[in-house]
C-alpha cells in the first residue's frame, strides 16, 4: 500500500511537473509560522515563512549574480539551517548544488569543484583553511562567497562576504525555471571506485520519493519533531531527514555534529519524537554510562540503517525506543527497502509471492570477484530463500521508481548497469551489496563489496587512500581493504605496504596523512610487507589491545610482529615507548 500511494503521487507530481521548490511552497502555505528548522549550535530557530524568505533571497541574490537555471554552484558548509535554505535557494532558481563532504582535501576537494563545472563555490568559514590550500590551483573565474564570521584575512582573495549581501537581497520569488520531477536537483558525492568522489545526481523525484517512503511507510506525522546529527552532505541527513520537514512539515532539529554525550539532552530539551542513526551511532551511546535524559525523552521512533541484529534489542529496550525504522538505500540505487514492521535485524522487506510489483531481486554472485553468476540462457541465477546474493534493481527509465540517474560521470554509470539480469535484453542496476532473504521475503545485510568499505559512517574508496599512501612512499606498492575489529560498526582500514626494509617515519607518515586524507579515510593499521602480492592478502587480525583501543584519530602507531615475522603497526592513542614499539603490547 505505501509504494502504490507514494507511486500514485510520483506520476501526479511528474505530470504537473512539480519540483522541490513547489513542494515546498505548499508546506509554508499550510503552516508559515511554524518552527521548520533549528539549529542546536546557536538555538537559532526558522519558521517555514522564513526558511522560505532565505532561500528566495538566496536565488534573487545569484540570479544577479549571473548564475541561471543549469548552472552548477558548490556548497561546503557544516550542518547549519543557512546550509538547507542554500541549496533550496539554488532550486529555486534552476541552479545545481554540488554537496560537497566537509571532510575533503587537497586533490579530492579539487576534483569535486572541477568535475562538477561549478560557477560559484560558497562556503562556510569554518571551511576557509581548506579552500585556502587549494585556490591557487582553482579556475580564476570561480566567484568564491564566504558564510558566517568574517575575517578577510583568513579566506582567498576576492572572496566576498554573503551574509550582509543577502540581507539585502530581494525576498519575493523569481520566475519558476524550466524545471520538471525528472530534472536535475543536486549532486551528491559518494565514494569513486576510482579513487576521487563520484557525483550522483539526485532529481527531484527521487529526493521527494526518497522521503516520501520513509514517511508514509513508518508512518511519521506532520507534529513529530526530528533529530537530524547527519551529515547534510549525505542522502540520509539531507533528504530522509531534512525531507521530512521541506515535504511534509516537520520540525527538524540540526546539529553540526553527532555527539553521544549530548544527544539524549538534546532530544529532552527539543522534545523529538524521531531521532536518525546510523549503525555506529546506536553504538556509541550504548557505550555511554546510564544518564536521567535517556529516561525522560520523548522519542518513538528511531529512523536509519546499519543497525547490527546484536545490539538491535539492546539499543531499543535500554533507550525506551518504541519503534526502530531501518530501512535500505544509498544516493543512486533504485531499490530502496524498508522494514516497515520492525523485523529485528532485517533492512527491508519484499514479498516473495508478488515480487512482480516491486522488480527487484538478489542474484548470485562469485563473492570474491562479484561476478555474476548466470544460466545457459544467459540470465542470472535468482537466490535462493538463505543463499546470500547481490541486490540489483530492474531499470525503467520512464518510471521515476525505478530509473537510473546515475553519475554525472558516464564511464561511472557503465559500472554500475547490468544486462540481462531478470530477462534477456533488460538493464539492472547493480548495488555491490550482499544481502540475504528469508522464507518470508525479509532482507538482511551481508557486507558492502567492491572497491570501497565502510567506516565511522562513510564510504572509504580503496583506490583513493591507495593512491595517496603510494605518492607519500615514494610510490611504494599499497594495498588497502577493510578489517573488522571487535566492538566496533564497519571495517577499520588496513594498508598493506611492501617495505623490504622494514623502516618507515610513521610520525611523519601521520602528519602527512592528517592532510591529505579525511579522518575516517586514514588507515588505522599498517603491515609492512617484504613485497607485496595483490591477490590472495590475507588481512592479520589485530592485537587485542589495539583491537581495544585503536583510535581513528589518533597520530602514532605502535608496530607488532605478526606469525609470519612481518611487522604490522596500529594507531595508538599515546605516543607508544621504545619497548612498546618494537616488542608488542
């Protein structure tokens, strides 16, 4: 029943050729002074009315400045409210936002500015260190605009301030673009397989039908109020969260960063009804000491994915959490899942007896290779109920449910496409991700494949750090994968680099990487290897206490020897001693 009223809505909206910005329109209609966003750092808080004022000043503002519909401007900013009423601003007019992840640097920063052929890069302060260190080598005809605190000494040159410019700006609505529910809304930046960000483009009928499952199919409500501690550089904190409110008329509340120790006082003092998680969130508060606030919220639902099956109960009878809503997707797939009936362990479900109105399909697969496995005829091998395969989605171009978008990188989509996957002469889409369904159609996650693993939330590109450990080494042979370690969500990264010596300046390696790679890119162990051979590596388990304390944040490793007499080092929190170094723990 969801997916047949939200596709009822999707081909109503497709005709009348809504967008986002016209959706939106009607929500400040129903409500203008209700609360719409607020922002924990600063208890700043935005009525529907004035969300709207922003963003139309905004696309006035650019308007004047040149940019048209089809133009493309970046965004890097921290979670903010002035971060939602940007890029609907640029929707307004027909601009492209390109969403870029706080947490890049140097090359791979420069790479999302290029390739997206962004005019205009706007910019939070907190983020003028990393625009500084790549302006030089930026086309001198990108307009560079700075939001926030002001200090013309500490952003490039010819840097303009934004704040007082859109103060100034006019509030009325510009002319509607000639934009349809099938065009170009933003792009956001996922792991390249690669080694650079991909952008994936999202339309506007796949942010509101992103949106609109997870809030019919759990049925959220109009009056609940939603934490949101996400990156709103991603689809989930962007689109799943922020969605809820520009779509549907929630209060959202924003905060800059997830914090475990503040997280149930603020859901008290905001009285959310909804809070988003990912899988290491639930985690880290459970690794939290008991406090009164986890007592005394109000919160009912616990909206996310990634949630392991082991802490699944734990999580929700400790906290109180009436209903936890899992569900399945990432930025481009078209095979959305949810768990709308709170299957313990399960990210979605799909019936095995009318499997023909929701086309997608667990195929088998050579899990090493992930080469797909197919009949004399040609056709893959459908699953078996228990038998884990790759989830793959069938693809129609003229149905918003399940077209494909892809990449703004053609030779990127190509990768991603499958033929004669369900029948000969069809196209699938194909998610890299193992899953596994049960007798009565409930699915669950295996692991995440291909070129790129998962850690502290993100999506980690093998190719990327291996390229850059590589140039660091004096183009050294690396290679990097993910390793599990006890207690923690995803993988830990594992660089493998062939050292015939055995010696390496690891403090200067840390410093090194503390530039070019973002926090949750770093590796956290180290093995140097005689030589290296690509195939057939076998990931050493790490030491206990590493396994323990190893810290993604931390500078310094500390080395062990492994069985076979290579010596393998860890991120360690404490500068490790002399005898720490060399002898194990």
């Amino acid at each position: 029943m969801v997916l047949l009223k939200v596709k009822a809505k999707v081909r109503r909206y497709l005709q009348e050729r809504r967008t986002v910005p016209i959706l939106f329109a009607a929500t400040v209609q129903r409500h203008p002074d209700k609360t719409a966003l607020i922002f924990e750092g600063t208890d700043t808080r935005w009525t529907f009315r004035q969300l709207d004022d922003y963003s139309s000043s905004v696309a006035n503002f650019l308007q004047a400045r040149g940019l048209a519909s089809g133009d493309v401007a970046a965004l890097l900013m921290e979670n903010c409210n002035e971060f939602v009423g940007l890029w609907l601003g640029m929707a307004k007019l027909g601009v492209e936002a390109a969403l870029i992840n706080t947490n890049l640097r140097r090359d791979a920063l420069r790479h999302c500015l290029t390739s997206s052929r962004a005019r205009a890069l706007i910019f939070g302060s907190e983020m003028a260190p990393a625009v500084l260190e790549i302006h030089a080598s930026l086309d001198p005809s990108l307009s560079l605009f700075c939001s926030g605190p002001w200090e013309p000494s500490a952003v490039p040159a010819g840097t303009e301030h934004l704040d007082p410019l859109l103060e100034d700006a006019p509030k009325h609505l510009p002319s509607r673009p000639n934009k349809g529910f099938v065009d170009k809304l933003f792009y956001i930046y996922t792991s390249g397989t690669t080694g650079l960000p991909k952008a994936a483009i999202v339309v506007h009928s796949r942010y509101y039908r992103m949106a609109a499952l997870v809030y019919y199919g759990f049925r959220m409500r109009p009056d609940d109020v939603l934490y949101d501690c996400l990156p709103l550089y991603h689809t989930a904190g962007n689109i799943v969260g922020v969605g809820q409110c520009l779509l549907h008329g929630l209060t959202v509340v924003i905060r800059k960063k997830f914090s475990a120790s503040r997280f149930w006082d603020d859901c008290v003092k905001y009285n959310c009804t909804i809070v988003q998680y990912i899988g290491e969130l639930c985690r880290y508060l459970l690794n939290q000491p008991p406090r009164e606030a986890e007592k005394q919220h109000r919160v009912r639902m616990a909206l996310g994915n990634g949630l392991r099956q082991s802490i699944w109960t734990s999580f929700s009878s400790r906290f109180h959490i009436p209903q936890v809503a899992e569900f399945y997707g990432a930025t481009e797939c078209n095979c959305s899942l949810g768990n709308f009936d709170g299957q313990v362990g399960a990210c979605g479900f799909n019936s095995r007896i009318l499997s023909f109105v929701y086309p997608i399909r667990l195929v088998r697969v050579n899990e090493d290779t992930m080469e797909l496995i197919r009949g004399p005829d040609g056709v893959c091998l459908p699953c078996r109920p228990g038998e884990p395969g790759q989830l793959v989605g069938t693809i129609v171009q003229k149905d918003p449910l399940r077209r494909f978008d892809g990449y703004l990188n053609q030779g990127a989509n190509n990768k991603k496409i499958a033929k004669d996957v369900f029948k000969k002469g069809d196209q699938a889409y194909l998610t890299g991700d193992v899953l596994v369904m049960d007798e009565l159609g409930y699915l669950y996650f295996r692991d995440r494949t291909g070129d790129t693993f998962r850690w502290k939330g993100e999506n980690v590109s093998t190719t990327e750090v291996e390229g850059t450990l590589s140039r660091l080494l004096n183009m050294a042979d690396v290679a990097v994968y993910g390793v599990e370690v006890p207690g923690t969500e995803g993988r830990a990264g594992m660089a493998a680099v062939a050292n015939p010596t055995g010696s390496c300046d690891l403090e200067r390696l840390a410093q090194l990487l503390e530039k070019e790679l973002p926090l949750y890119a770093r590796p956290i162990f180290l093995r140097l290897l005689p030589e290296l051979h690509k195939t057939g590596l076998s990931p050493p388990p790490p030491p206990p206490t590493c396994a323990r304390r190893g810290q993604a944040q931390a500078r310094s490793w500390a080395f062990w020897k492994d069985q076979s007499g290579c010596r393998s080092a860890c991120v360690h929190p404490p500068r490790p001693t002399p005898a720490a170094l060399l002898g194990g723990w």
